[in-house]
C-alpha cells in the first residue's frame, strides 16, 4: 500500500470560528426553502410514466377487440415467482373468432408475487400481456390482490397491433386457399 | 375593565394571570411544533403536513383549504393523539418521580413567562409607557435565569426516575450541558445591565428598562444592544440555543444516535409534556433575547415605540406594541427551527470543550472589556 | 479396418466412428448406436420404412475398389483405402447397412439439405405453436431450432387446411400442421389393422384424410397422436387442457389387463391430465389402448369414497369384526403384489378361505388381453389362491348361505358384481377396503377407503410373468390411505408382528417367503420389468390368446 499525504491548509480565524460556515448553511437552507418543492403529491399530482415503463401486468386486446391471448401458458411457465395461473380453453367452433381456437378461460396474476420483471410480456408470442402504467396495486385480502381475467383486460385495454396475424389467417381462409 | 380587574381579589388576579401564561405559552408551543414540521419540509423541498381535514372547520370554503395546507388539522390530531393514547408505565420506573419530572419541566417555563414584558402602551395618566407583563418586579432577568435554570433538573428527575441506561446517560448529558452554558449566559448580559445602570441604589434589573434604555433619544440611545455589544449577543445566543438542547446542542435527546435520551422511557401525554416545556422555553429564550439585545417592542433602531403610539388609544397601542415584540421573537423562533434544519449536531467533547474552553473564556473577557470600556465612557 | 465378419454383425463407420451393427439396421439405428442422432419425421422404430419426409438425408460412401481386380485403391496421403461418396444424398431411414459402408451424417451437404428440407417444410406450417398441443415434444420445433431459418422466404398467402377435423370419437385433426410423413397411416394398417386414414390430393393441397365413411374409432386409435411427429393429430381428451412442460412423468402400468402395458402418466399439482405408453419392447412397444388412457379419470371420480374416520378407527374397527373366525377374505386381481400379499398373510393368520374375483372379456390380440385383471398372476405368486379365479364367487356365497362364513373382508371387489346376493351380503360383517363406492361398500359395516394406483406404488405381474412396477403419480385422496399400509395396519391389530409397510420392508418379506419372488426387491425391479419363474403354474389353463409379445404356453407348445 502506498500512503498519499494530502496537504491541509491551516484553517483561517474565520474559519476556525465556523461563523461563516455557519452563515453559508443559513443562507443555502434559506434558499432551498422559499424554492417550489422537489415532491409530487402524490395521488392528485402522478409521475410522468417513461416509456417502457414495466407496470402491472395486464392482458390486452387488439383493435378489433379480440383478445389476444391464446393460454398459450409461455408467461406462466416463465414467470420467476409463479404469480401467473393460466387455464386454458377452446374457443367455441361458432364463434367470430373460431379460428383462433385457444384462450383462457381463468387467468389469474397474484400481484403479491408478480416481480414485475417483463418476462411474462417478453416471451408472449401473442404481444397478448403487457407491463403498463399502472404502479400502485392495493387491496385489504390477498384475495383481492389477484386479477382475474375480467380484472386484467380492464386493466389492460387495446393496443395498436402491427401483425393482425389472425385476421390475415382468416383473409387467406377466406381468399380460398383452401381450394384447389 | 382594568378597574374591574383591579378591583378583584390579589388570588383572583394571580389565578387569571396564571391562565393567561398558560394560554398563551401552551399554544404557542404547540404552534412551534407545527411549524417546525412545515419548516423542514420546506427547507427540503417538501410541502409537509397537508393532508388531514377536520369536519367542519375543514370544509369551509377557502379557509378550510388554507388550513389544510398549513396543516393545523395535523396539530389537532397530533394533540388529540397525545391525549388519548393508552398511558404506559414502564414497569421498572420509580413512579412517582417518573410523573413528577414532565411536571417539572413544565413550571419554569410558566413561571419565567410572568416576569417577561411582552409589549408596552402609553399610560396617559403618567405620560409614560407602562410595560405590558403580568408581574413587573424589579429583579426581571435574575429572576428568569433562577427559575429557567430549574428546568434542568427535570431533566436529570426524567432521566433518573426511568431507571434505565439510556435515559440515565441523557439526563446526565443534559444536566452537565446546562449547567456548562449557564455560565457563559450569565456572564454575557452583564455588560447590558451595567451600560443600563448608572452606579447607585437606583439600579435595576428589570427587563422593561431594559428596553427603555434601548428607545432614549441619540447615537446610543437608540442604538439596539446587538449592534452595540454584538459579542454579547453572540454569547447569549450560543448559550441559549445550548440551553433550550436545540441543534446543533441537542445532545441531551439526540434523537437516533444517541437513543432518545432523557425521555426515552416517555410517551403519550407526558412525552408531550416534556415536548410542550422545551418550546415555551424556547419561546422565552426568544422573547428575552429580543428584550436585551432587540430592542424589545421597538419597531426599528433608533425609532422608539413611545411617540407612534403616543396619540392612540390605549388598547391600540398596546396591541402595536406586542405586536413587533412578537413579530420579533416568532423571528427567532424561525431561527431555531432554521438552524435546526441546517446545522449538524455537535460531538459531546465539542460541546463541552466549546463551553468551557471557547465561550466561557470568551464570556469574561467580554465581561472584563465592557466594564472597563463603560467606566471609560461614564468617566469621560 | 473391417472386423472378421461375424455372422450377423455388420461394420459401419458413422462420422469416422467404427461401429458393429446388427444386419439389416438401417442407418438412423446405427447412428443412434454412436449416439448421434439423425433427424427424422416419418421413420418410426415399430413401423414399416415410408421414406417420404426426407429429414433423415445423409451422405453415403463405400470403400473404393478397382472394377476390374476388386482390389482396394488405398489413398496415399493416409494410407487408408479411398471413399467413393455418394455425390447425392440418401435417406437414412431407407438405407440398410453393407458391410464397410461410411455414413456422413454432419457434412454441410448433410446439413444443407436438413436446412432445405425444413424450409419446405415450413411453407406451408401455420405456425401456431402458441396455441398447438404439440409444443414442446414437437419434432418440428425440434429440428427447426436445430436446421430453421429464423424467418420466412415465402410471402405467399400460406395453403389453408381443414382445422378441426373429428376423425373420430378420441382424435382430432388440424391438417395445417401434418408434415405428410403418414406414420398415422402406417400404423393403422400394420398395428392396429384399422386401415382408415389416408392422403388425398397432391403436392401441397394434400391432406391426411379419413376414408369416406369410416372413422378412426378403433381402440388404438391415440396411439397416431402419440406418433405424429407435429401437433395435427390430437388427443380429443387432452386438447388444450395443459402445456405439456408443465407436466410431470410417472412411470406405471395400464390396469386394463393382464398384458400390463407400461405407461406415462403426466400430471400436474396432483392432477392427472394424460396417459401415454412408455416403450418397453417386450411389452407393448410403443403402443397402448386408448380404454387405457382414460383411467385416470378414476381419481377424481363422484364415487370415490372419502374418509370418514380416522384410520386407526377403522381399522380397529375392521380388526375386530375379523377377530370372529368363521372369515373369509376376497382379495383382488387388480391388487398389486405387495398387497396380494399382505392379503395373503392375513388370511392365513385368521384362518380365512381367500378368493379372487376373475375378470374376463376379449383379448383382442394386440395389448388388451382376456384376463380384464392385471395381476392375477401375482394372486397366483403370492400364494393368495391356488387356482385361477372365477367370475362368479359361487364356493363363498354357499358358505355364507350355510352360514360358515359371518366375517366378509372385500379389498376393492364389487361383490354383488361376482354373484352375492344382497341377501347374501346383509347376512354377513362385511368390512370393504377400497377407493370407490360400489353395491358392496353400501352394505359394508366398516368401509376403509384407499388409493387408485395412480397414487400409490407397487408392482404387477403381467401374463408373461413379468414382474413391473408403478409409482404414485398424484398425492393421494386426503385421509385415503394407502392399501398396503390398510393390510399391514389391520395385521399388527390382529396380533400379527409390526413388521412396517414401507415398499422395502414389504419386499424384505416378499423376499422371503414368496419363492418365486426371492431375491427380488422393489428397488431392483427393472425400468422394463423383471422375467420371473412361472412354470410352477405352467399347469393351469390361463384365458389369455395371443398378443403383442406373448404367446400363450399351449399355443407355444403347439406351435
Ligand atoms: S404468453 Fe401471451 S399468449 Fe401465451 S398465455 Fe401468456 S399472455 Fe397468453
Ligand atoms: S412481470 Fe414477471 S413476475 Fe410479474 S407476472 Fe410477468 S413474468 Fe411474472
Ligand atoms: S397427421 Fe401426423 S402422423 Fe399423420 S401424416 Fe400428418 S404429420 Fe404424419
Ligand atoms: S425419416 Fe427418412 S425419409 Fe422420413
């Protein structure tokens, strides 16, 4: 180990004194007090929410209001702390969107677990669940504190959609690809 | 009414004397604690108490919003919390001394608020202006030194009757801390009283002429003792913040780092107490540093009060008065609260060593200057 | 250097590695020897060779000979006999080892025509992995991470195909995502002799289809969603019900009959949600019946009998209604051996007559056989009877008319279902150990419920005298007990040595006093199951045809 030995001035009388030090600290804290406060108050008052900001997670539906989510039950088995409990089901053969075949039928996100970590939206091969706005999650069971599905599209609303992946399925059913 | 009042018997004058000190320094204290919070609030950026409303008074329109803001609905809560808090006795305490000191330490600040004038007017009976102060007795300033110095020994009673480590160790600090600026308090108003007093029987120590000696006509006459003996005032208010335990001397509570402190062992009412008695203390220091050095209830330097009240009526000048004597004194009271939030505490030995080595030496050297200086000029 | 040939071994090198194969191998199965594994979709080890996907290229060469003298042409610069590669790539699937032969099976022409054959593959592949069953055991998927492209060339609008076609009553079909490789075609006409699917149309339009008129409805029918390398065929039953990486594999036997095919049960949270076979080639290979995949819907049935006492209560209970003498015990076929054994323990300490209810049906000469009971071998072993069982208890319900018998003991055994009387019943102690609510657990006076054998483990003896294990899949019932530990516990009651009923200690017993079961221990019990000596009951005249692997003893000896 090699020793630095810093150089200290002698302190001046004033100094010593600690009076104008003492005054410095009188007149910063003066100005910091008649500036306009650093804190928002918080519920009226929100934080500007940054792009990308990983929020609760919530299911979404495309423009059409389909919903997204196929069960696929990729963000439940990615899912760090098993918050997410999917069960899936099949879309009946008469329904519009019929050929899309899956979707849950229960899916539960237990908010007490959820790490809020993005994985569950990262690996979503459906763009179908996604970490939005929402930062503050409370409740007086932990019952409560579980969203269902109902619970999770309300959270989640629509979200612009670039594939249609689906619809364009059905334009080629319907564009007769079939036949030949 | 002053007749009516006179014409009473001297107890009941004595008892309504007593509710007016109450009434006066127990709000005022709790206002304090108030506006500590939204002092350090502010000086952090932050809007501070704000959120409770009161029914009723909460929701009348403007004022009620106002009120909000300043949070005086948290006071009331906070009072209304001290009051109804389940009284906890801490098993190993010896009772009757534990409930004592909360007392103890409330009386001197009751009792010194009596000898302090708070505000004069203009009796034109005599010509002259009377001090506003519920007990005008010659030995003013003696008298609040002897019985300010009592609130010490609540203190070490608190620390004691809790019969634990902790408290024990701040009642000593706080004593020896007290014990040490009282020194260098005393000494430091000497210089006042001798330039107050001419040498003779006539001598007072009263706080009133002190002020009076602050609004004669001249040079010194009118000048306010800060600007003429600055280093006392500097003293005086060293040793005051050291003896109210505000930052950066709070060493006898210390908060987190050194454990609570004498009231370490107290909640509830009797915390509140203790809580009550260090800022009518406070608000006492204040008022008798303004007295001394201030100019009292003087508006400026070298302005008197006496000739701007002179053609008022009597309850009108009186009011004008105590009003820049308080004006002055909340003044010093933001001040504490203002160092508070941007001082940080003193180390013990520091305390210590700045009380004896520093303050004290430089107390009777101040001492020694001015009596000579004095006796060169009264000479002259 | 090629080995002295022995008569039915034949030298391959695969990727530089020298390796003997058994003649005939083709060269996936050779590759697999050396532990490199080929891709394949439409190969499959039980069926007959299609060649149709071409996954499974790989580059051929032989040794290089002059025309004329046959004498080895040796390169120079190693010193080794010269290659003569094959310039075109050959299907591994089709390709029968030669003695000498050098297979590439990691060239980049090899790898080129994976990448190839793959992208062509996924033309037309909806891509729907999110929402298929298949996911996660898909070959597809498989192969694509290993020789896919990432995205996609073609911008055409993809072929549409049928989605959710019913091929029958068990199997659903999504056409968009057959890779045409016809396993399902081939194993219904060579295993399960149903011949009802095939292709129709060409080129791309072409789609796996039922015969007009016909369905896949026969009992093997699962077996084609178990070998579709893809998602197209599915289990009716277990589509969309869960991901398949979410569940967890038990190894256990089918119950449905003597030939004890091995199964996978998958569960979850203690939840079944499938039953698959698990390859065991002397048992059933790769295949099993679909009755069989059904069975776990046993488990959480309305009839299953929840506890209502403690155990020791009933038991004690039990005990000292058995403690009357004049007892006889109806073990059970369906038991597993350890069991049959306690049971024969116990009636040999109270003096009981023990019966077995038999349980005959049709062996339908695959994987189902006439013994419905899946361990009546093990009745036999263990010493439970003597003879075989009947269907009808005929001995017993005279007895009980004669009143010889006061005390009925039923493990599991529907009574009434075996010729009693609810007379006969009514005039007895009857106490019933079982997991599901019958005619007989009505007239019970002490009812003891217990597990399914999903939920507890044990061994059976199949009709080939293979001994095999299962384990417990799914915790079990709550407060149900376990039917070894109901035996063992009602043993120790009647005054017999607590000799603890833990698996092993059971066998350490079995061990001993079984002699056709000595030596053997539960944990030494093979994956595939354990041979064991049967010709002490060579005499007796077992229904069972002839299935998958089995011969019966008189077709043998005729034959
Ligand atoms: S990963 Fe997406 S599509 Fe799949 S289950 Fe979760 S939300 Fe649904
Ligand atoms: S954000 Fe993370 S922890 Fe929360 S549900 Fe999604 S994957 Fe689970
Ligand atoms: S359905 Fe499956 S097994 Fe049958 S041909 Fe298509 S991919 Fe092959
Ligand atoms: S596996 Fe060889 S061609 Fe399909």
């Amino acid at each position: 180990m090699s020793f630095k030995t810093v150089e200290r001035k002698p302190l001046t009388l004033a100094e010593r004194t600690y009076v104008p030090q003492i005054l410095n600290g009188l007149s910063h804290t003066f100005k910091k007090m008649v500036k306009p406060n650093e804190t928002l108050e918080y519920p009226e008052a929100r934080p500007p929410i940054p792009e990308g900001y990983r929020g609760v997670p919530t299911l979404v539906k495309d423009p059409n209001g389909r919903e997204k989510c196929v069960s696929c039950q990729l963000c439940e088995f990615v899912c760090p702390p098993k918050a997410i409990r999917i069960k899936p089901g099949e879309i009946s053969a008469d329904a519009d969107t019929a050929h899309v075949e899956k979707a849950p039928q229960e899916f539960d996100i237990d908010m007490l677990r959820c790490i809020y970590c993005g994985l569950c939206q990262e690996v979503c091969p459906e763009e179908a669940i996604w970490l939005q706005n929402v930062f503050s999650v409370s409740g007086y069971t932990r019952e409560e504190l579980v969203n269902d599905k109902e619970r999770l599209y309300e959270l989640g609303g629509t979200l612009p959609d670039e594939h249609f992946k689906w619809d364009k399925k059905k334009a080629a059913e319907e564009a007769g690809n079939g036949a030949h | 009414m002053i007749d009516l009042y006179l014409s009473l018997p001297i107890w009941v004058q004595a008892a309504i004397k007593g509710l007016i000190a109450i009434g006066f320094l127990i709000p005022v204290a709790g206002a304090c604690s108030l506006a500590e919070r939204k002092v350090s609030a502010w000086i952090q950026g932050r809007p501070g108490p704000n959120r409770a409303r009161a029914w009723g008074l909460g929701y009348i329109p403007i004022l009620g919003p106002i009120l909000q803001r300043l949070g005086v609905f948290h006071l009331m809560a906070d009072g209304a919390k001290f009051v109804f808090k389940e009284d906890v006795v801490p098993g190993h305490v010896n009772k009757f001394y534990y409930y004592l000191a909360p007392l103890v330490a409330l009386v001197p600040s009751l009792c010194t608020v009596v000898v302090v004038p708070f505000g004069a007017y203009f009796d034109a009976a005599s010509e002259t202006l009377k001090p506003l102060i519920l007990a005008d007795v010659d030995v003013g300033i003696l008298a609040v030194f002897a019985i300010g110095s009592l609130s010490v020994y609540a203190l070490i009673l608190a620390g004691w009757a809790s019969n634990s480590k902790y408290p024990f160790l701040g009642g000593v600090r706080a004593s020896a801390q007290l014990i040490s600026y009282e020194l260098s308090m005393t000494l430091s108003v000497i210089p006042v009283f001798l330039w107050v007093n001419a040498p003779g029987p006539e001598a007072t120590l009263s706080l009133f002429a002190v002020v009076e000696s602050q609004s004669q006509a001249g040079l010194f006459g009118g000048m306010w003792f800060v600007f003429l003996m600055p280093m006392c005032a500097f003293i005086f208010l060293v040793s005051l913040f050291a003896e109210t335990n505000r930052q950066p001397f709070d060493m006898p509570e210390s908060e987190a780092d050194l454990v609570g402190g004498f009231h370490t062992e107290y909640g509830e009412f009797k915390w509140s107490i203790f809580f009550v008695a260090e800022y009518a203390h406070m608000t006492i220091g204040s008022a008798v540093f303004v007295l001394l050095f201030l100019g009292g209830w003087n508006p400026l330097p070298w302005v008197p009060l006496e000739p701007l009240i002179a053609g008022l009526p009597v309850w009108l000048g009186g009011l004008l008065g105590a009003a820049f004597f308080l004006g002055k004194t909340f003044f010093f009271i933001f001040l504490f609260m203002w160092v508070r939030w941007t001082l940080p505490r003193f180390r013990y030995d520091q305390v210590m060593r700045l009380g004896w080595q520093k303050l004290l030496p430089l107390a009777i050297a101040n001492v020694i200057f001015y009596a000579l200086a004095i006796a060169v000029i009264e000479r002259s | 250097m090629i080995q002295p040939a022995q008569p039915d071994l034949v030298t391959v090198y695969i990727d530089g590695k020298e390796i003997a194969v058994p003649k005939g191998t083709n060269v996936i199965e050779a590759a697999k020897m050396v532990g490199t594994d080929v891709p394949h979709y439409c190969y499959h080890e039980k069926l007959s060779v299609a060649g149709n996907c071409r996954m499974c290229l790989i580059e051929l060469g032989m040794p290089m000979a002059d025309r004329a003298t046959r004498e080895p042409i040796m390169d120079p610069e190693t010193g080794k006999q010269k290659i003569n590669w094959i310039p075109r790539p050959q299907i591994g699937c089709g390709t029968t080892v030669v003695p000498g032969m050098h297979v590439k099976t990691q060239s980049k022409m090899v790898k080129e025509c994976r990448e190839g054959v793959m992208e062509f593959l996924l033309i037309n592949h909806p891509l729907d992995c999110p929402i298929c069953d298949q996911a996660g055991e898909c070959k597809l998927q498989e192969q694509a991470t290993g020789y896919g492209r990432g995205y996609s060339r073609f911008i055409e609008q993809k072929n549409v195909k049928p989605k959710r076609t019913q091929l029958g009553p068990r199997v659903t079909l999504d056409d968009e995502r057959c890779v045409l490789c016809s396993r399902c075609i081939r194993f219904s006409q060579e295993v399960a002799k149903d011949d009802v699917l095939g292709f129709v149309d060409r080129g791309s339009y072409s789609t796996l289809t039922c015969y007009p008129g016909k369905e896949l409805s026969n009992n093997y029918s699962l077996n084609t969603v178990d070998i579709c390398p893809v998602g197209a065929l599915t289990s009716t039953d277990f589509r969309f019900k869960m991901r398949v990486w979410f569940l967890k594999q038990t190894d256990s036997i089918d119950t449905e009959s003597s030939v004890g095919a091995n199964t996978v049960v998958w569960s979850r949270e203690g939840e079944i949600y499938r039953i698959t076979p698990r390859q065991n080639d002397e048992v059933n290979d790769t295949w099993m019946a679909d009755s069989g995949r059904v069975l776990y819907k046993e488990v959480q049935a309305d009839n299953r009998l929840k506890p209502s006492s403690e155990l020791a209560t009933s038991v004690s209970a039990a005990a000292s209604l058995l403690d009357d003498g004049n007892v006889a015990i109806v073990g059970s076929g369906r038991s597993s051996v350890e069991e049959q054994f306690l049971t024969a323990k116990l009636a040999k300490k109270i003096g009981a007559a023990s019966y077995v209810v038999g349980r005959h049906g049709e062996g339908d000469g695959i994987l189902i056989s006439a013994d419905r009971n899946p361990n009546t071998r093990g009745a036999l072993v263990t010493g439970l009877i003597s003879e075989l069982p009947t269907t009808e208890l005929s001995q017993l319900a005279a007895d009980i008319d004669a009143g010889k018998v006061t005390t009925l003991l039923s493990v599991g055994e529907d009574l009434t279902a075996a010729g009693l009387s609810d007379e006969q019943l009514a005039k007895v102690n009857l106490v019933y150990v079982g997991s599901h609510s019958n005619a007989t657990s009505a007239a019970a006076t002490v009812i003891i419920p217990t597990l399914t054998v999903f939920e507890k483990s044990g061994t059976f003896i199949n009709q080939q005298f293979r001994i095999q294990k299962f384990k417990s899949a799914v915790p079990g019932l709550k407060g149900a007990a376990d039917d070894r530990v109901v035996l063992a516990s009602l043993l120790e009651k009647l005054g017999d040595e607590a000799k603890g009923s833990d698996l092993a200690s059971v066998w350490a017993e079995i061990a001993e006093t079984v002699p056709a079961l000595s030596g053997i221990s539960y944990a030494n019990v093979p994956k595939s199951g354990l041979l064991i000596d049967g010709s002490a009951w060579s005499g007796l005249d077992f229904p069972e045809g002839e299935s998958l692997h089995f011969k019966p003893a008189t077709a043998e000896a005729s034959a």
